[in-house]
C-alpha cells in the first residue's frame, strides 16, 4: 500500500516521525445514483496507493465479469462492500475508508444518494469536518444536489467543495463548468453556505484528482487531493468554552475519585474552576490522569480524567463545564429532528433522549413545521415520517445541560430511542431552551398524596381498562364503580366516550390524535389519584407506548392494567353501538381492530376473557383483586 | 501518547494553545470514548482477546480508558487448542501484567469430536471459533463483547458499526444495525440481545503498527523475522510449531528467516519469507508489500463475501 514516499525505504524512522504528525480529515461524500461516488472514492484509494496487489487482481478479474466499464478497472467495484449490494449495483448504508497522503490521513463516510436514505447522509454528516459533493457534469444541480447540500449545511459543515466530474463527457467545457458553478452558487447561498470549492475533474480517467489536469488549462485551483489536505480542520472548538460531559466516574478504591470523559470543546488546566451540571456546584480541578501521567492541560477531543479539589455530587449524564462559562440548562426546547424510522413520529409519545452521556424521557410536541428538503419550503405537518425533516419542541422528564448545536455538535446533537424496540428512531439538533421551561417551577405543597388519600381511607389507584371496542369495559368499569362505591370508597371513572365529549373533543382518531388523547388521559387520572381517589380508566388505549407512559406516571404499584380481552370477531358480533359495521362499510376511518392496530398487553396486572365471564363476574374478579393488593401492600 | 501533548505544549509556549491533536491522538480518545460508554451502560462487557496485535493495541486502550482503576472486565479467549505456542505464552504474560480475569473457553464438543485444521476444512472454524464464542457469551451471560475489528481490514466490515447489534440468537442482521450520529451510541437492547463493540474501527493497519511502535506494545515475539522451521503448502508457507503437525510424503521442515503478519492457528496461518526484525522494519516492509493483510488467512479464499456470510452466522 506504499505511500511511495522515498523515505520509506530509505530511511523509515523519519517517515513514521512524519506520519505521527499527520492530522486527521473526516469527509463526507455525497452524489446523486450514477453520478460516480464510488468511482471517485476508488480513484482516492486506487492513487493514495492504497490498493494491494492481490486486490487489484481481484478487482481486474471482477471488472470484467461484472464492471460497467467495458473491462476496464471498475473503481466502483472497490467500494460496493456487501454482496446484495454488488449485485444490486447500488450502496445502501454508510461505509468508511481510510487512506493517507504524505500530509494527512483521511475517513471518509461513502454514503448513498437515493431518495430514502436521508438517515444515512445524516449520519455520515454527524462526524464530517467537510464535504465532497459530486455533480454529473452533463446533468448539472438536481434536486438530488439540493437536498444533499442541504443536509451537508443543517449538520454545521462548513468546508465544502463542489467536485463536478465527468467534465470528460462534456468536452471540458469552461462555459458549462462555470454555467453549474453560478446555479450551485445561488442556491448555497439560501442555505446558508457561504463559501464553498469547485473543481472541474474526471473520477473515472483520474483529472485533477491528485495532478492538475491538462485537460481543463483554464482550471487553475488545486486538485481535489490538495484541497482535502488543505482544508481547514475543526480547531476552534478548544477557543469555546470548556464542557467535558461525564462518562464514568472512576473509583478504584476510597482514596481517589476521578471523572472521565471526552473533552467537548474547550481546555481544562489544574486550578481551573469548573461547575458541574445540571446541580451547579463549583468545585477546581485538581488534576489531569492519565495512563501515561498527569497532564498540564487537556484540550478539546482528548480522553482524560479529572479529579476535583472538593466533594462535590458528579454522576454519569452530568458535564462538567468552565464555571464562569457555563453551559444553559433547561428541560423544554426547539429542535430540528430528523426522522429514521418505519413507525412515525407521533406526537406526545415518550421517547429516550441521548445528548452527551445523558438519557432522559422526552416528548416531542406536534411539529410546527416540516421542511421539504427539495424546494426548502416549510410544509404543515402533524408526525414526521421516514426521511423527513421537522422542526419541533421538545419536553423533557429532567432539565439537561447543552449549548445549541451551531455551537458545540456534542452538546447540541441528540438522538430518540424508541422505548419498546430500542432502535434509534431520530436525531436532533437543538436550537434553544424555550422561555417557559425557565420560568414556571413546580409549587412543592404541603399536604401530599399519602396525607389525601390517608383522609379518605384508601389508597390511590389508577385502574387501566384496555381492550377493543365493544368489548365490555365501559359495562364492567360501571359495575366495577358501584361495588367500590357500596363499599364505601371514593372513586371516579373516566370514559373515553364521554372525555372525548370535553376535555377531547378537538381530537380525531388518527395515531397521533390517539396518542394525545391517552396522554391527557393519563395525566388527569395522575391528577386524581394524587387526590387520593381509586380511579377508573376505560379507554381502547391501543398502543403500548402509551399505556407504559401512563404507567410510568404513577407512582410505583399505583397502576392496574386491566385487559379485557375479546376477541375481534366477538366484538364485531356484538356490535353495541353500530360501529364495526360503520367500519367495515368504509365510513369510519381509522377503528382500532378494522384499519388501526390494538396493540394486546404483554403482562396486564389482570386479564379478562369475557367469552369465559360475565360482566358481572369480571367486576366481582377486579375487586376481588384490588382487596387482595391493598391487603397485601398494608 | 497524551503526556506528549503536554511535553508538546510546553515546547510552544509562544503560542496560547496546544497543538493540533494528531490522526493518533483522536483515534485514541475516539476508541476510549467508546471503551466507556460500553462499560458504563451495559451489564457485564467482556474483551475478546486473540492475542494478536489488533488485541494488544486493544489492552492497552482498555489500560489507559480506566487508568488508575483496573479496566472493570474479563479478557475472553475463544481457544482452538491450535495456536502458535509463543502466543499462549504472550497470552499468559499479559494476563497477569495488566491484572485482568482471563476467561478461556474452548468448545467442549469441538474436543470431544477431534476437530482440527488437517480434516475439517471449514467445520474447523464453525466449530472452535464461530460456536466457541457463542458458547461463551451464553454460558457466562455477557451482554456486550469488545473485539478489534477494523473497518480497513475487509469491504464489508467498511459498512459495520461501531456497536454490531446481534438477536439472542447472535445472528447479525444489516437492517436492524443503528445508525451512530455524533458520538452517539445507543446501547438499549432486549433480553437475550447482544452486541460487539469494535474501539478501534477506525484505526488502519499502519495506525496500529505505529502506535505499537510509539507506546512500546508487547507483541508476539512470531511478528519478528527468525530463523524457523516451515513446509511449503500450496505456496503458503506453513511453520511446524508442535508434533502435531502433519507432515505429507515427501515434506521436510527447512529452516528460514520467516515471520507472520497475523496470527492465528498455526497450521492455518502462512508466513512470509522475512529478515525484518525490529518495529521500523516491519512497518518498512508492510508499507513497501503488495498484497493486503489478510492474504496469509486462508478461510478468505473459501467464496467470494465470505466474511459477509460468516458475520450474519455470528463469527467476530
């Protein structure tokens, strides 16, 4: 793989001096289907000498059996990994190469242009100094350009060159070259790139890839290899304040304390004070450890760990942070996310939020608008789909240190987590703290839960009836209600008819309208419970995010979910109220069980089969479950 | 490798801040970055260790991600009864320098059943190593395994996270793989899941010999050319490290100046013909070769995307 630096073979330990110092690129290269990606990436390798010869066997034997060159080396072949994908002739996922030159060593994220993969662009732009964005001299800038320059611009990069390749096919023409360069620069401006590169090359024939070409004589900028080796690199994070999110706290036994972490943006210094968040606590930092001895300062994207002159209360999720500098902290703000999943963004439905190393539950309000990436219009939406981009609030079970991301990508970049298939369904960018998250607090009160419900002699219970349509819950939570009243309790019963004639009644019955209904559901049943009172719930509540989300709001013990199971067809028999035939003759839109998914509960405190019990004899088990509970909690 | 930063800054005190990390010091703090998140939010991690320089490079980036504490897991080696002798001895050593649990396992049925290089062709490695490790994950619960997979070594590794999530049944499946923005990884998996961590993705093969180099590595003593007793097999040349070897009519052990540039299990594991007997010269020497590192394995030339399909049957 021979750079083919003399030095290497004449005097080697020079040349691993030099190659110490090398700094690192990470680029991102993003291009339209056929516009040569992966020919360019393959000519990168293939003149950075990073090819072996028994590769470049396989390769030569490879482009003559599958190659679109005529039997000429394919450099694409070099870079489609997976073998669907070979066969295919597309790249479907981001991939990384590595080569170096004698001055810099270079990842680069290869990632796809096809429509779908946004996500994929995303995630190559996260940790890109700079981006390579490819054009086909013959077609010009498409949407396709658009969308990526876009992307390339939203995640903060800053150095961008414009590689228009295949100038082969258009005869190397000056005009047409600088035709694409004035319509590319119109657009960049709108979005906000304010300089950017543009080179005249041939990927596949190699001009100006690393020689100038003397094809394009009128071309006097340099070769796209020099201008990677020359692009500025990230360094004016450590000219930002210090922030170091903490990931580990390091006790090896009583006598040392140590915080450990990856150093955001910034310098630390013994002596320097620092404040850890969200508690605010001061405390000086004492010293720098490493494996290879105490540091006289740590700079942005160093390792380190840090042990602090005091006491003081640091845990994982926790940043440390320059104390006169600090970081904001809030729990409710304005983001753009990006949307990676199957399932939509539903409003309201509690997600995990990844920012540094903290996680917290958070809920995304409806978006207040989507983009088009094509047309860069702002488009009215209520969830976001696969791909596409919105911007959003978001609100959060507890405050959380960060900086907006056009500041600092590490404390600004988050990601979503979906709670029950843990797949990463989103990533965010924040923006800023929203002013009422700092303004209203919660009002401690003197007489809590325990005391209220003490005075009414039981304890509080939110008891979930969940189930189809038609089921039976309305029929048993009323009989369920009247033994408990008989015996002297003090109940209340929300239905999810009645609710939806008030506090409801803006919602319809699309996903996230059913969302939303639950969560205002599961906050008043919060609301009365805290009042001490046995609360029954009798709501379809198909989904079980959010029936786990208004589990998780009461306290522990406090929720009984109670499923009443018949199935559909029995329903649908019954029929009480008309609906299932409504349904099924297309005039009801969105009916759980019909054209909406009932997600059945996995482990319901109680289940019912009403093809086995009488309603009668389903209340009777209920109660005869909440005696035995609370005799057992006494 | 840090306290050169500091050596560094002190040398540019002119200036109001350190200089610009180098391509190693970034990929260092990247892959301790990683060795920590994993071991802060899983349950019981676990390092496989081959013994090999990729694992050297890794035990020390393990040393130095939780430095002065001990790094808080085992060391796990998925035996085959069929390595070079000079690597057991390394494993031994490193096992007691750096304090570390060593966990090896070697798959019971594998032995009763006979299994070696000489007779079983492919079978050998299904059953040492591909089941030997699932045995072990399984058998002492691991949730998280950290391996020394690099994204340069093979073209579909190009495409692998850095977290490779794996279903209870340790199948690897490309669509449920997670994207990983930022310094972002996302660890939530369901029971029975589990995933490989690879801290040193994005480090080349140069990177590793340099840091090897620079930070004064232990490394098996079979990387540096000797004189050694090897067979010519269909142009590969085998060494005869044990009595268990055997030899075809005809074949008769030579001694040659040879070394390796990967270890492995020693019947399976060519050497080249060598006189590079310091770090500089080895380096020299790889970064003059033509053919890539992985020629010297021989379960590569089986099928074109061979290691695509062991991957998704749950090999490293």
């Amino acid at each position: 793989m021979a750079h083919q630096s003399a030095l290497i073979a004449q005097d080697i330990e020079a040349y691993l001096d030099a190659h110490q110092h090398k700094s690192l690129l990470r680029f991102l290269t993003c291009g339209s289907v056929d516009d040569g990606k992966s020919t360019l990436i393959g000519r990168l390798l293939y003149d950075s000498k990073m090819i072996f010869e028994d590769q470049l066997a396989a390769l030569e034997a490879d482009s003559k059996k599958v190659g679109t060159q005529g039997g000429e080396i394919d450099f694409a072949l070099l870079v489609d990994g997976l073998a669907a994908e070979r066969e295919q002739g597309i790249t479907i996922d981001v991939a990384y190469r590595f080569f170096s030159t004698d001055k810099r060593k270079f990842i680069v994220a290869d990632t796809p242009g096809h429509e779908q993969y946004t996500r994929n662009m995303v995630t190559g732009a996260s940790t890109a100094d700079a981006a390579v964005i490819l054009i086909d001299a013959r077609k010009g800038v498409l949407t396709q350009t658009r969308r990526h320059s876009y992307l390339v611009s939203l995640l903060g990069i800053r150095h961008v060159v414009l590689a228009v390749n295949k100038m082969d096919l258009v005869e190397w023409s000056q005009g047409r070259f600088d035709e694409i360069v004035a319509d590319y620069r119109a657009f960049a401006q709108q979005i906000g790139i304010e300089a950017f590169a543009a080179i005249p090359m041939s990927a596949l024939r190699g001009d100006n890839i690393t020689e100038p070409s003397a094809n394009a004589p009128w071309y006097d900028g340099p070769p796209l290899m020099r201008w990677l080796e020359d692009a500025p690199v990230e360094d004016d994070l450590r000219e930002k304040p210090f922030r170091m999110p903490v990931q580990w706290v390091n006790r090896p036994n009583l006598d040392f304390r140590g915080f450990s972490g990856l150093v955001a943006s910034g310098v630390v210094r013994p002596g320097d004070k620092v404040k850890a968040l969200p508690s605010g606590r001061e405390s000086t930092v004492q010293r720098i450890v490493t494996f290879t001895g105490d540091l006289d300062e740590a700079v942005a994207g160093q390792s380190v760990t840090l042990t602090l002159a005091d006491e003081i209360d640091v845990s994982r999720g926790d940043v440390l942070a320059a104390a006169g500098n600090p970081p904001a902290v809030a729990d409710q703000f304005e983001a753009t996310l990006v949307w990676f999943d199957e399932e939509p963004m539903l409003p309201g439905r509690p997600y995990l939020l990844k920012l540094g190393t903290r996680t917290v539950a958070a809920q995304v309000a409806e978006p207040k608008y989507k983009v088009n990436v094509n047309t860069l219009e702002h488009l009215a939406a209520r969830r976001l789909e696969l791909n596409e981009i919105g911007v959003c609030n978001l609100s959060l079970d507890a405050p959380i240190a960060f900086d907006p991301y056009a500041e600092n990508r590490d404390l600004g970049g988050f990601i979503l987590i979906d709670r029950l298939s843990n797949r990463t369904v989103g990533a965010g960018l924040l923006h800023f703290a929203l002013r009422r998250s700092q303004n209203i607090h919660w009002q401690a009160l003197d007489v809590d839960k325990a005391a209220r419900a003490r005075a009414l002699g039981q304890a509080a219970r939110v008891v979930w009836l969940t189930g189809l349509s038609g089921a039976g819950k309305s029929t048993i939570a009323n009989l369920v209600e009247k033994r408990l009243a008989a015996d002297g309790r003090h109940t209340y019963l929300l239905d999810g008819d009645n609710v939806r004639h008030g506090l409801n009644k803006d919602l319809g019955f699309t996903e996230q309208d059913r969302v939303e209904n639950i969560r205002r559901v599961a906050e008043v049943a919060k609301l009365m419970a805290d009042a001490g009172l046995i609360v029954l719930v009798s709501f379809i509540s198909p989904f079980r995010a959010e029936r786990r989300m208004a589990r998780e709001l009461m306290a522990e013990g406090e929720f009984v979910e109670v499923f009443v199971d018949t199935p559909i067809a029995e329903a649908e028999r019954r029929d009480v109220k008309g609906l299932y035939a409504k349904a099924r003759a297309g005039q009801l839109k969105n009916f759980t069980g019909v054209d909406s998914p009932y997600e059945a509960p996995e482990s319901p405190e109680i289940r019912i089969d009403t093809t086995a019990l009488s309603p009668e004899q389903a209340a009777e088990a209920i109660v005869a479950w909440l005696e035995k509970d609370s005799a057992a909690r006494r | 490798m840090d306290a050169r930063v500091a050596t560094d800054s002190k040398a540019a005190e002119s200036r109001l801040s350190a200089p610009m990390l180098t391509h190693l010091q970034r990929l260092e703090a990247e892959s301790i970055h990683i060795f920590r998140e994993v071991v802060a939010e899983c349950e019981r991690p676990v390092m496989l260790y081959s013994i090999g320089k990729d694992s050297a490079v890794m035990l020390r980036l393990a040393q130095k991600a939780f430095y002065p504490a001990k790094a808080p897991f085992p060391l796990l080696h998925v035996d085959t009864t069929w390595k070079f002798r000079a690597m057991y001895e390394m494993r031994e050593r490193m096992a007691r320098e750096s304090g570390m649990d060593l966990i090896v396992h070697q798959n019971p049925e594998a032995k009763a059943r006979g299994i070696n290089p000489f007779d079983h062709g492919s079978l050998h490695t299904d059953m040492w190593k591909t089941e030997g490790l699932k045995q072990a994950i399984d058998k002492y619960g691991f949730d998280a395994a950290f391996g020394g997979g690099r994204r340069d070594e093979e073209k579909s590794r190009a495409k692998e996270r850095i977290l490779s999530f794996r279903s209870a049944q340790h199948r690897w499946d490309p669509k449920i793989q997670r994207p990983e923005l930022w310094k972002l990884y996302n660890t939530r998996k369901g029971p029975g899941e589990t995933f490989r961590a690879f801290p040193i993705s994005n480090w080349t093969e140069l990177d590793i010999w340099q840091y090897i180099y620079l930070e004064d590595i232990p490394i098996v003593p079979l990387y540096f050319a000797a004189e050694r007793p090897v067979v010519e097999r269909d142009g590969n040349l085998i060494m005869v490290d044990d009595e268990r070897m055997r030899l075809n009519p005809g074949e008769v052990p030579q001694l040659r100046s040879i070394r390796f540039r990967t270890q492995g299990d020693y019947p399976l594991t060519g050497a080249i013909e060598s006189t590079a007997a310091t770090l500089p010269e080895i380096i020299q020497e790889m970064l003059l070769a033509t053919t890539s590192e992985r020629q010297g394995r021989v379960i590569d030339h089986d099928q074109a995307a061979s290691m695509e399909k062991k991957k998704q049957e749950g090999y490293f």
